[in-house]
C-alpha cells in the first residue's frame, strides 16, 4: 500500500515546489513593482517642482534681460546716454551771441516722443505712466491713440529734454520710442526778440538773424554769429520804451542806439514785444518788426535834414533870419506854428521852436531837386535794412513840387523806418559821412565803407543848433547832466483815409550824446500815444524824457566820461581860491530844464 503511494508523494511535491517558486517570483515581482511606484511617487513631485523652477528662472531671466536693455544698452544705441545728450549740443546750427560774447540763441538736443500701438501691451497702463512725466497730456486722448492698431506710428509729444527722455524710458513700456531733433533756445527770452527772430518746426529761421543769415548759421562748426547788440544796453532800452508805451497807452514803440563811428547798432528794441521761445504766442501785432519793417511819418525830427543840406550848401548860417510871423499859403493849404515864435526869428531859433514857417522858408532856399537828392543820399528814400530781411521801403512822392518840399521839410508826406532815421542823424553828427548800419560787429580790419553827404563844418554848424534844442528850445526834457544830449523832437499826425487825424500822432527824439564829442545817436518813438490829464501828447511830452533816462542809465556802461568828471579834473589843476569858478563856460548848458507845457512839432 505505501509503494503505491510513493509516485504520487514524488509527483505532489515536485508540484508544490514549483508552486513554491512560483509564488517567490510573483512576490519578487510585485516587490520590484511596488519599489517602482513608490520611486515614481515621489519623482514626479520633485521633477514637477524642478520643471517651475526652469519656467520662474527662465521668465526672470527675461525680464531681467528687458531690464537690462532698457537701462544700459538701449540709451547707448539710440541716444548716446542720457547723461551725453544733456550736456552735448547739436552743432548742427550755430550760437548767436552778442558783441561781449553773451549767448543770445543756441541749439540743444532734443527729442521727439512716438508709440508704436501694435507693440503696446496695455494702451491705459502705458498712458498712465506716460502722464506720471507729462500731466499736461489728456490720459483719454493717449488710450485712443495707443489703442489704434491700424497706425504703426502716432506723436505724443515734442522737444522733450534729455531728463525727460530718460524718464520715459525708465517706465520700461514696450512700444515706446524717440526721433531726436533740434530744439533752438533763446536764454533771454524777449531780449532782442525781433533782431532773433525765432525758428519753426523744422529749425528754419522765421525773421530776424535766423531767418537772414539761416546758410551761415546752418553751417556745421561755423563759429557764433556776432551781433552788434550789448545785451547791457538792450535791456534798458527795452524797459524804458515800455514804460513810455504802457504810461501812454500807445499802440507801438521803437528804439535804437547807435555807434555813429561805424554804424554798429548796440540796441534795437520793438514794442509790442517778442519771445522767440514762444513765436506767435502774442498774435502777429507782435510780429512786426517796428525799426525795421514798419514806416512812419517822423515830423520835426526832419527839419534837422533840412537844416543840415542848407547849411551845407551856403544857404543858411545859424544867424541868418526869416519872418515867422505868418504862416505860409502852400497848394492852398497855410502851414503854421503850433505856437507862435516871434515875428523875426534866426535859423537857430527856428530849430530850437521847431518853427514850420521858418523850416519851409529854408526848404525854399535849398531848392526841391537838391533836397530830395539830399535826403536820398541819407538813406531816406531808400529802403535801409541793416543787412536784415523784411526792411520796408519808404514811401514818398515821386514829384517833388512846391508842396512836397514843403511838408517832407519838416517831416510830413514822407514814411521812413526808425532805422532810416538814425542812420541819418548819425550820418550829418559824425563829421558828414554816412555809414550803413548793421546789426553784426564789424571786422576792425576791413576798411570802413562811408559817403560824405556834408561838410564837417556843416556837421559841427547842425551839431551846434541840435544841442541848442535841448538846452534852450523843444528838446530840454531830453537832456542829462553828466552826458549832453544834442537832438530833436518831432510830433507828426497820422495819416488817415480822409486826411491827417489830428487826435493820433507819432511822438519821436532823435539826437547824438555826449553832444561836445557825440560818440552814439539815439532814437525813441512813441506809435499814437494818449494824453495824460488832458495834457498834450507830443514828444516832449512822451519820447524826450525816456531818451533822458536811457542815456543816463547806459552812459556807464559805454564808459562815456561824466561832464561834471571832466569839470573836477579841470578844476582840480587850479587854484584852491578858483575852484568854485571852475571853468563850465567851456562845457555845453547841462541843466535840465522842466518839459514845455505845449509840445512844438
């Protein structure tokens, strides 16, 4: 019974070892496939956590590149550094200065702001930030441009400074972007705005320097453009013909210093004024140029001419004497005195009146043909520029007749630039040579270009009875104790469509100082001033007192020596028992006396 049984015993337990086996081997199995999912468990996380790592690193890494950019390559590329454009200067157009070497106008960099919509990101946060610079923009206005996609360029804004342009380029805002440009400056502001003249959106000269000499500034690396102007001298003139201008509630000024030695004009001041900075921001009243490009009938400031040719050519002496005592029939028309000179009067107190009867009495004895060619050789009928474009031409008859002469002789008929004028008082003070002006220095070593128009006796006969205007006649309100003054005053009606319109008039000064060696001559107008209380409005009146004030105030800055100087140093030589006797005989009369109460013309 048991040997039967061995054969199955052998057989069941080969079974069960192979069983055995078996279940080691799913058990081994399922162990190493336990190992795997608890490895892959806890690699999964660790190369999830690794993965956003590499996104963080790599989107930091971007925007610190952006940043990168933005801040150092960026400005280097396109502005040269922000720190470079500030103090560098385009040298694309020159300095102006005046003769001192003072900055009248220069050129600095400047930029121009754009966007490129299609590359904003976000149209209101990028003009949020640009209003954080520039608060003057309407934030609405900036999202609809900067959301316009159909545009790949639209302006924010222009002549930005270099501070301003690195300011925007610190907001990092993508889409952003500067054209660089010239941005003309005038440091002074209105001093001289005229004689500047200003410059338009593309860095052209409008008027003025800028616009005349425009090839010569334009040239690069040419050297400043020297003006004539002492920006000193400038300012006081320009003060005081605005106050003339304001206290009278006129409509316009003009005034002008110049050096009757070389024609060099040291002020040339326009009122209303000009900011070439903000050009046309006053309209264009304040545009025009009024020594220049503006004409007006200058009254008795004529009769000096007049005065001059006759006595030049023998017609006249200062004694010679003519009847005053009735005025005189001309075309139909009696020329008169505003008031009444006497019955006799000689030639240097018919200047010193302003006597019209006796100024056409003389303007007869000269002759029409030679008046005109005189007044021609002056300048006067010629269109007077000062090497500016926009000069104006005069305007006068073409036929002298007897009632022609008659009026131009004492400044009526006949429209000329202030310009004009000084030249020409310039011209019969200086020794009887007539130079052009100019508003430029001119070059010591290029001999001086000048005509002789009279004698220098006739220059020092005029001379003389000039400053008899001032110390006995019109003109005494013009005078200064320490600089002498020598000139005339004209008050002409202004013309209107139905004739003279006698409540407007143009109230002018033109004379020379120091008159006993006259160095600079000088002009103040008055454009329809209003009387004050009732009183008349002429230029004793209104312009001869500001010439006063001018000279008074510039006469140290030229290094004119003072009279009562001169008078020290003479005394100082003589005797202590002399001294109060010092030898003022010599000097010209100095005393000022107090403005006539009705002005002549």
């Amino acid at each position: 019974m048991s040997a039967r049984k061995k054969p199955f015993d052998f057989f069941g337990n080969m079974i069960a070892k192979a069983k055995n086996k078996s279940k080691d081997f799913v058990d081994a199995q399922d162990a190493k496939d336990s190992e795997f999912v608890d490895k892959t468990a806890t690699l999964r996380p660790m190369l999830k956590s690794q993965f956003l790592g590499l996104v963080f690193l790599g989107g930091f890494s971007l925007i610190g590149a952006k940043l990168a950019y933005v801040t150092l390559f960026r400005p280097f590329d396109e502005a040269r550094s922000s720190a470079r454009a500030e103090t560098q200067r385009i040298t694309g157009r020159a300095d102006i200065v005046d003769r001192n070497g003072v900055l009248l106008a220069t050129s600095l960099a400047s930029f121009a702001l754009y966007a490129n919509p299609r590359e904003i990101w976000d149209a209101r946060e990028t003009a949020i930030a640009i209003r954080s610079i520039f608060p003057d923009l309407n934030e609405q206005d900036l999202i609809t441009k900067l959301s316009n996609k159909n545009r790949p360029l639209v302006w924010i804004k222009r002549r930005l400074t270099p501070q301003q342009k690195q300011q925007i380029w610190e907001l990092g805002q993508p889409g952003l972007a500067f054209e660089q440009e010239t941005r003309r400056i005038y440091p002074n502001g209105e001093l001289a705005g005229h004689l500047l003249g200003g410059n338009n959106g593309e860095g052209k000269g409008i008027i003025g320097l800028e616009n005349t000499y425009q090839a010569q500034l334009e040239n690069k690396g040419q050297e400043p453009l020297k003006t004539s102007i002492d920006s000193r001298v400038q300012y006081i003139v320009e003060q005081e013909l605005a106050q003339a201008v304001t206290k009278y509630h006129a409509t316009s000024g003009a005034a002008l210093i110049m050096d009757i030695t070389n024609g060099e004009i040291l002020a040339a001041a326009s009122n209303p004024t000009l900011n070439p900075n903000k050009f046309g921001a006053k309209g264009i009243d304040s545009q025009k140029n009024n020594y220049l490009s503006n004409t007006f009938e200058m009254g008795s400031t004529f009769k000096a001419f007049t005065f001059a040719v006759a006595l030049n050519d023998g017609k006249i002496t200062p004694n010679s004497t003519f009847n005053v005592s009735q005025p005189i029939n001309v075309g139909g028309f009696d020329i008169s005195d505003l008031h009444s000179v006497g019955t006799i009067a000689d030639a240097r107190t018919i200047l010193a009146e302003s006597s019209n009867i006796g100024t056409v009495q003389i303007a007869r004895l000269v002759g029409s043909q030679r008046l005109k060619t005189f007044f021609n050789d002056l300048g006067l009928l010629k269109k007077i520029s000062g090497g500016l474009y926009g000069a104006s031409n005069p305007s006068a008859p073409e036929r002298w007749a007897s009632t022609e002469t008659a009026t131009i002789a004492f400044g009526q008929g006949i429209r000329v630039s202030p310009l004009a004028v000084i030249a020409a008082y310039a011209a019969i003070a200086n020794g009887g040579n007539y130079i052009d002006p100019t508003f430029l220095v001119r070059d010591p070593a290029t001999p001086l270009k000048a005509t002789r128009v009279i004698s220098p006796e006739a220059s020092r006969q005029i001379l003389e009875l000039l400053r008899g205007v001032v110390t006995s006649g019109t003109g005494k309100s013009a005078d200064v104790p320490a600089y002498p003054v020598a000139g005339k005053t004209g008050t002409a009606d202004v013309a209107g469509k139905g004739g003279y319109e006698t409540n407007k008039r143009v109230s002018s000064f033109a004379g020379v100082f120091p008159a006993n060696n006259p160095r600079y001559a000088i002009l103040v107008l008055v454009n329809e001033p209003k009387s004050i209380d009732g009183g008349p409005a002429t230029a004793a009146i209104v312009a001869a007192p500001y010439v006063a004030k001018i000279i008074a105030r510039i006469g140290p800055i030229l290094e004119i020596a003072p009279q009562r100087v001169i008078a020290q140093a003479q005394t100082s030589a003589m005797d202590v028992q002399t001294k109060s006797s010092a030898p003022q005989a010599n000097l010209p009369n100095t005393k000022i006396a107090k403005p006539i109460s009705i002005g002549a013309r």
